[in-house]
C-alpha cells in the first residue's frame, strides 16, 4: 500500500461513528440453542401478560394486535390469559394467548426451520372459537423457503420477524416506560439485544460494517504492515536494552542488572534480606522514534515491601509522582528523550547506589 491510500483508509475510518454491541447477559449465559428457543418463549409469555411485574402492562399485546389485526381489538387486562407450551395432541404450541374477543397462537422459530406440526396447532387454536383468531410463526430471520411458505399458507398461518414485533413496541414504550418495573426494563432491552444481534442486525452500525466489507482487502494490509512496523519497534528497543544492561552493569561494576521479555530492563536488592525493591525502565516510542523516551521508576512488586521503604524513599524524593496500580509501586522518577545515553546511565547510577545504602543489611 502507499502512504496516500493508507492516508485515504485512515481519513474514511475517522469519518465514521464506532459503535460495537456489547455482548449481552443471555449471550453472556450461553444457552444451547435447542433451550433457548425455549427460553425466548418463556421470556414472551411474562411480558406478553398484562398483569406480571414488568409494569408494561399490555405493550406487548397491543404491539402484536397492532401487527395483526388492520381494526383495532377492544380486550379486558384482566381476562388475558398466557399458556407457555399448550398441549395440541401431544406436540406443543409455543404460546397461546386467549380472552373473550380474541385467540392468537405463536409458534416460536429461533434457529430451526418450520418443521412443526402446524395443522394439528390449527385445530387447537380453533378449539377457543373466536371471530378473532391470528396464528402466527413469530422468527429470527424471514422466512423464505417456498416449501415453508406454502405450509404456513395451506394452514393458515401468519409470518411475523422480531425485528418487525420489536419495532412497534419501540414505537409504543414510551407511554409505558414510566410505569415500568427499571429491572425488567434492564432484561427487556437485553432480550432484544440479544435477539437483534443474532440476526445480524445489531453487531455493527451499517455504515461501518459497509466500510469493513468494502476495505477489507486494505485493513488486512494495513494491519499487515502496521504488525511489521511495530516489530521493528521491538526489535529496535531489545537490541538497545541489551546494550544498555552491558553499558549500565560495567558502570555500577554490578552484575544484579536483568532484562524481562526483551524490553525491560530492571535491578533490585536480591542479594539482601530486606523486603525486595528494585528500578525498572525501558524504552516508549514517539513520532518517527522507537527510542523516543525513556522511562525509569523505583518500584515493588507488592505493597507490602513498597511501605517498608516508602517514608524514606519519598523524603528523598518528594516531587516524584507515585502510582500504585494492581498491588504494585511505582514511583515515576524520570523520562528522558532521544536516547541520551549518557543521562540515561547517570540516572540508572544515581538510583542504584541510593536503593543500594537503602536496602544493607
């Protein structure tokens, strides 16, 4: 790649909103696929019944009614009745909702094809005799198979998507959400969360899902090449620290000097009895430099020997800024630019002849 198509990569990237869908607490769960079928039927029936304790009341009974009838349904709250698994002949119809004006059986498709016996579920939802019956095969994805069509046809059954049912309840929400219980509110939003994520519709915003499927090609040489430069950049400061622990070793005439992971290099007490405290440093990069800056701390590798110390290490160096992350101890003691060796070895000097008076035994 050149520099102008990376500029041009670089430039489009940044005029893009980055949003990724966190993961949700059902994926978080990991329900095997055949029970979660089953727990998205079971998660339909309690907000589906105006009267449990989500608070939304009938939102999602009007939504689907809204979906499924073209004249409004008057019903009373109080006569809706939500059957989780109604049993047709032995098999079982997914949800069946029924009251004085009305009778709807859901058959629920997350992941399978529709291979259940609809007919037998016909004749079931006809048994609660209503001049308004709806049956329906509410799916993840829209069902477009012909052989699937046609038996959904021959038996009278509707097809309705998720995202089309999720759609209307967003659009009626807002005269429930003040009434509305915040916890199942929570799992509400995490359902559909859930559920539009696995449709495909939820994991990237469009515009940059497009931007990834029309570049591809370009990141993965970006990346590619990116990967190379910061290799380079490693290598480009292991070589440097190995010399730095010969230089800084002949200094001190100390052999306790050592390098962690290349990059790293360090020295403490560990000829002493005394808690263990140590110098840490190494390079960071900066604009067009792998040896830009070069970072010294005083450190512990525990709290518990950094408080040995620390009343006299600060009175000696009461300016320096202390951080204790993770249960460690840093004390930022120097940066020092552009590789000045000869600052760099006076300092590390400096240090270890201090930590040395410090830690006799």
């Amino acid at each position: 790649m050149t520099v102008t198509e990376i500029e041009k990569l670089i430039t489009e990237f940044g005029h893009l909103p980055k949003t990724l869908s966190e993961p949700t607490y059902l994926e978080i769960c990991k329900y095997p696929k055949r029970r979660f079928e089953e727990i998205c039927s079971r998660l339909l029936c309690f907000y589906l019944a105006p009267k449990n304790e989500h608070g939304f009341n009938d939102l999602f009974l009007k939504s689907l009614l809204e979906i499924l009838s073209e004249e409004s349904i008057p019903y009373n709250e109080e006569q809706i009745n939500v059957i989780s698994e109604e049993n047709a002949d032995g098999k079982r119809l997914d949800i069946l909702i029924y009251s004085s004006s009305f009778v709807i059986g859901i058959e629920n498709k997350i992941t399978a094809s529709v291979y259940n016996p609809l007919k037998t579920y016909k004749n079931r939802i006809d048994l609660y005799k209503n001049e308004n019956v709806f049956r329906v095969v509410l799916s993840l994805r829209k069902i477009t198979n012909r052989d699937e069509l046609a038996k959904l046809k021959e038996n009278e059954f509707s097809r309705l998507t998720y995202l089309d049912f999720f759609n209307v309840i967003r659009k009626n929400i807002g005269q429930y959400i003040s009434q509305a219980n915040p916890k199942y509110l929570i799992f509400l939003m995490d359902f559909i969360q859930t559920l539009e994520t696995m449709s495909g519709e939820n994991i990237l915003n469009e515009k940059l899902a497009d931007y990834f499927y029309d570049n591809s090609d370009k990141i993965d040489s970006l990346i590619e090449l990116y990967e190379k430069y910061n290799n380079r950049t490693l290598d480009i400061q292991i070589q440097r620290i190995s010399e730095l622990k010969e230089a800084i070793s002949e200094h001190t005439e100390n052999s306790d000097w050592w390098i962690w992971e290349g990059w790293d290099l360090g020295y403490n007490n560990a000829k002493t009895t005394k808690p263990k405290i140590g110098i840490e440093c190494s390079y960071e990069e900066t604009k067009g430099k792998p040896l830009g800056k070069f970072k010294i701390y005083l450190t512990a590798w525990n709290l518990k020997d950094w408080s040995f110390y620390e009343q006299s290490i600060l009175s000696q160096f009461p300016s320096k800024y202390l951080d204790k992350p993770n249960g460690r101890a840093f004390l930022h003691m120097d940066i020092i630019d552009d590789d000045n060796e000869e600052l760099i070895i006076e300092r590390l000097s400096e240090y270890c002849n201090f930590l040395q008076q410090l830690t006799k035994d």
